[in-house]
C-alpha cells in the first residue's frame, strides 16, 4: 500500500510539473545556440534555427496570425526568428516588433519593402534584422510565408547569459508615421499578433514612445548559459526518479522484514 501511496504522490508531482511548464508561457528560455549563428537574411537556411520553438501563437490563443517563434543566443548575442506561416501575402507594409524589459525597454521593429527594409533599433537596442518570404521547417517547407529573422546584443537588451528580461509586443499603430505594431501585423488580413494576448499598452510621440502597460503583463525571457539550467518539467523528472528510488528503498526493507 505504503508503495502504490508513493507511486500516486510521486506521479501526481510530475503531472504537476510537466503541466506548469507547458500551459503557460509567461516564463521561457532561450535555447543555448548549438552549430553556425543563423545568418539574418530573411531566409531559413537548412542548419539554421536547430532546436525546439518556444512560442507557438495560435488563433485558439487570441492570435490571428498563427506563428512559431524561436529564441536562441550564445555568449555575446540573442537570435529571434518569427516564422509566422499564416501570414501568406507579402507587403511592405508586414511588420514586426521586439520589445524587450520595462519600465526601461528596447525595440527592435522592421517593416517596409522585403528588398530594403526599414529598421528600427532604439532605446539602446543594436543588431540586424531582415525581413523575408519563403518557406521553412516549420510547415515541412512547402508554403511560401513572412519570415523575420532578428539579431541582438544582449547587453544592448539588458540580458546576458543566465538574465532574464520582459519580453512582449505591445503596440498596434500603422498608420501616418508612427512605429510600433505586433509580432508580426500582417497588412494582407490586418490582423495584428499583439504579445502576450491580452497586453495593452499608452503611447506618445512620433515614433511612438510606450508610456504605460495594462493587462496581461510581459513575459520573462532567460537567456541560457553555458552551463544548461534544468528546467521546470526537467526538474520534475529529477523529482519523479528521487521518488523511484525512495520507493523501492522502502518496499525493498518492507519485503525483507517480511521474510
Ligand atoms: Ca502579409
């Protein structure tokens, strides 16, 4: 009996875990880049974006446009890929937008012609970023769709290896000049995947400024070290073997006193 109380306890743990890590995304980690850096041109290279996405948006989730986002960074730079493969028109007037800490935040945005884009790095924010229309991995790379491939410091970001940050995109201003949109606006259907879903956000000025936030507060952001920090449904598993083992330590003396 003392065994199967255990197993259930110990199973119900792991349940518990494995379903914190993966209902919610208001925590999440960068993967630690493994092979070349992605190379930022609006393409996805065969090598490129290895390892799994962290966000899925889907429209059951609030988000028209459905998208896989993947971060990765090694010692000296954050990748971010926004692979939105429902956005299946190209215009210059697609957007993207990275919006990184509060109330002290960094923007990266780009939008414009694929050919000659235009970028925004502000707020101390510095890297690259290309916008694209192809295909990829992530729909089997059979049907052509928007693609944004960002580089970014992380110090120019308020990370390093092992920080965290908020992480969001906010704002849904397109139009007259001022900046700021979603991740991504897709002008084809105007639909706009503001992140988290829920996030409300006051601007100022010309290019908007963010004043304020409202709703669904930002995400954080973890930026892996080199030495992998194990986590949440990792930990969850260590739990679940620790229990394995106390389990059979205890039915192990139950079963001598026995004999
Ligand atoms: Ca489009």
């Amino acid at each position: 009996m003392r065994k199967a109380t255990l197993l259930a306890v110990t199973l119900s743990v792991m349940v518990m875990f494995i379903s914190t890590g993966s209902v919610s995304y208001a925590e999440f980690n960068s993967n630690l880049l493994v092979g070349p850096a992605p190379t930022i041109n609006g393409a996805v290279g065969p090598s490129e974006w290895q390892g799994s996405y962290q966000l899925h948006l889907t429209p059951a989730a609030g988000y028209p446009i459905e998208t896989y986002v993947y971060f990765l960074n090694d010692a000296t730079n954050l990748y971010v890929l926004v692979d939105a493969i429902a956005d299946q028109t190209e215009e210059d007037l697609d957007e993207c937008l990275l919006v990184f800490g509060w109330p002290d935040y960094h923007v990266s945005e780009i939008w414009g012609e694929t050919s000659s884009p235009d970028r925004i790095f502000s707020n101390g924010a510095s890297g690259s970023s290309a916008k694209g229309f192809g295909t990829s991995h992530s729909t089997g790379g059979t049907t052509n769709h928007r693609i944004y491939e960002f580089q970014l410091n992380l110090a120019s970001i308020g990370l390093y290896p092992g920080g965290s940050t908020e992480f969001y995109s906010p704002v849904s201003v397109k139009y007259g000049y001022y900046h700021y949109a979603s991740m991504p606006y897709d002008h084809g259907t105007m639909g706009d995947n503001v992140y988290p879903h829920g996030l409300t956000a006051t601007t100022t000025g010309n290019p908007a400024t963010i004043t304020g936030l409202g709703g669904t507060p930002p995400d954080m952001i973890t930026a892996s070290s080199n030495a992998s920090i194990p986590t949440l449904s990792e930990w969850g598993m260590i739990i679940f073997f620790a229990l394995l083992v106390l389990s059979a330590l205890v039915f192990g003396r139950r079963k001598r006193r026995t004999a």
